[in-house]
C-alpha cells in the first residue's frame, strides 16, 4: 500500500516538529505536505464552524483525542487489550499542527461558532498545553471553559509517585492540578458511571469478593464511589466546584458501567442514593483488605464531619438538583449562546 510522504515521515516524528514549529512568533520552513493537509484542515473546520443557518447545527464542544493517535494530541493510555496497540502518540504533547486545530476551533469568526475542547482522553502532556493556550486566549480577556465531559478523578497531584488508595490513578484521570483548571475556567467536570476508572481495581475486587456481584451492599458502594469522587473534586478547588460537576456518564461508550446504574432510567435512584448519602451524617469507609467482611478492614476516607464542611452550608436538595441538572442548565445558559459564541462578549 502507498503511503504519502506527509503519513510515512510522521510515523517517524511522532512530535511532528519537523512539519511545524514556531521561530520568534513566525512560521518556519513547512513541507510542501504539511501545508497541504493544514490548508485542508482550516478548510474543513470553517465548514464545521458554519454548518447550518450561520453556525446553528455546529457542535458546542469536541473531544480532541480518543484512543488512539490523530496527529494533533497526545492521548492517555485507555484500552487494556494487546491486540489494539495504542503506542504511537501515547503520552506525548500536542502537536504543532494540533495547535493549530485548536486555536481555529477556538477562534470567533461572525459567519460561524466557536467550538470549545473537551480534554478528555489527553494524555497529561496535552492537557498541560491546552491550559497554557487557553490562559493566552484570557489573557486577551476572552473567557474559555475547559469541559472533561466524562471524568473521574485520580486523588493525587501530577507530581505524586504513589497512587491513592481508593481512587483510580490513571492519568487518564484528572489530576488535581486539572481539576483546580477546570473549575478556575467556570467549565464543566462530568463524573463517569464507569466502574474502572471510579474506584483502585484493588478496592473493587474487595467489594465484590465480600458484597457479592449482585448484593444489595455492592449496589449501595457505588453511589458512594460516584459520591466520593465528587467530592473529591469539591475537596480540591473549594465551593465553586459544586457548580462545576454533573454527571457525565459515558453511557454510549463505557466498557463496564455500574451495574446498578447503567442507564438514565437508574438517575432516580442514583440520585436518591446520592441525597442519602450526604443526608445521614455517616463517614465514607472503604475497604483495606485481608478480611472475608467487606467492612472489617476499613479505611476512612471522608469523616461526617469533613463531609459536613464541604458541603459549604448547601442543602442537600441543592447539592443534587445541581448534580442532576443546574449545573449544565447553567453552562448552557452561559455559553451555548449566540452572543458568547460569535461575539467577544465575556462571561464572568
């Protein structure tokens, strides 16, 4: 099979600093394919930007990576399986040519929309560059909100060498520094129904050894691991956070979602589990191993009284309706709008 120079010389520069980089400011020397692909890109984007009536049928946001390379970021590991080999890109930045991308889909043009970055599936290194172009775009006074539209949290800093106890600490996951990002940006933080990526592989093989696979036990552990994911993520950027979370529950491409809510016919009861939770007063435990008792060998990980405090005063009837929708009500509201979106028009 034939492959273009543009395909077959990327293959070996996975950094793409050979197509493009950036001189004092300037475009320097670009290969006569890359410019070719670039000009097609820009093109298409303008297309996408202005679909419908001036932009009506453009989409809101983009998820910028997936799982395996695209030529414009890196991605973070997601598939344990040998036979889908997701090497080639895995863990590295953004290209020259990724930011290109993202500048034009951020970009305000008066015929069409501007479409917002979801971040995730970046690896950590792309992340870290896509808040550093958003905070260029701030610094012209134009407000952009991050969105992990279907997250779970890693329950350690990007610069910890030892993973958290009860949570995930793939850096698929969001670290706290992304977390702090996301919030500070007024954005949107989506909390995956995923069984995977809420809960250590460790703790969960606990619970289910002990509960049983179908037990009532086992169902109510996770609410509290959604639960306590959310609060992690009030725990690490304070009060304003409680506007900042939703579910984002990945229903139409999750490999193994919770068995007790695996659809949005289970909200009800998620959300009833939830309000539960927060209403009794009662301590976060989680399993710590070596006991046929599932809460023999505990671990505290939210105490009632720090519970207590991070719910900063709220109701809990609050709590929930901002989980269930005034959240992304209020993100809607703010920026899937014409004025934000075509004008430059800034959202406090």
């Amino acid at each position: 099979m034939y492959t273009p120079p543009f395909y077959s010389d990327l293959h070996c520069h996975p950094s793409m600093k050979p197509f493009y980089s950036l001189k004092d400011g300037k475009r320097e020397t670009i290969w006569e394919e890359f410019e070719a692909n670039l000009k097609m890109l820009e093109t298409n984007i303008s297309r996408l930007k202005k679909w419908g009536d001036q932009g009506s049928n453009a989409p809101l946001y983009i998820t910028f990576s997936h799982h395996f390379w695209n030529l414009f970021a890196g991605h973070a590991s997601s598939i344990d399986n040998p036979f889908l080999n997701q090497k080639e890109g895995r863990d590295t930045d953004i290209s020259g040519l990724g930011r290109l991308v993202i500048e034009q889909l951020l970009k305000r043009i008066p015929d069409g929309r501007r479409i917002l970055i979801d971040v995730k599936h970046l690896s950590r290194s792309s992340r870290a560059s896509f808040y550093s172009i958003v905070r260029d775009f701030q610094s012209k006074n134009d407000q952009i909100p991050m969105i992990a539209s279907h997250a779970a949290v890693t329950g350690i800093s990007k610069n910890s060498h030892k993973p958290h106890p009860f949570f995930n600490s793939s850096d698929i996951n969001l670290f706290n520094e992304d977390i702090v990002e996301i919030c500070n940006s007024n954005g949107l933080i989506g909390i995956m129904m995923e069984e995977g990526r809420l809960v250590d592989k460790t703790v969960m093989k606990l619970v289910k050894k002990s509960s049983g696979p179908h037990s009532e036990q086992l169902k109510a552990f996770y609410a509290v691991a959604v639960l306590a994911n959310i609060l992690h993520i009030v725990d690490i950027a304070g009060e304003k956070a409680w506007d900042c979370v939703c579910i984002g529950s990945d229903f139409d491409g999750m490999i193994n979602s919770l068995d007790t809510f695996d659809s949005v016919a289970t909200y009800p009861s998620l959300f009833k589990a939830l309000h539960e939770i927060l209403s009794s007063g009662n301590p976060i435990l989680f399993p710590s191993g070596g006991s046929d008792d599932v809460y023999a060998a505990t671990e505290k990980l939210y105490s009632s009284e720090k519970i207590k405090d991070l719910m900063y005063g709220q109701h809990v009837d609050l709590i929930i309706e901002k989980l269930a929708y005034a959240n992304t009500e209020r993100f809607l509201q703010s920026y899937f709008t014409e004025s934000y979106l075509k004008s430059t028009l800034i959202i406090a």
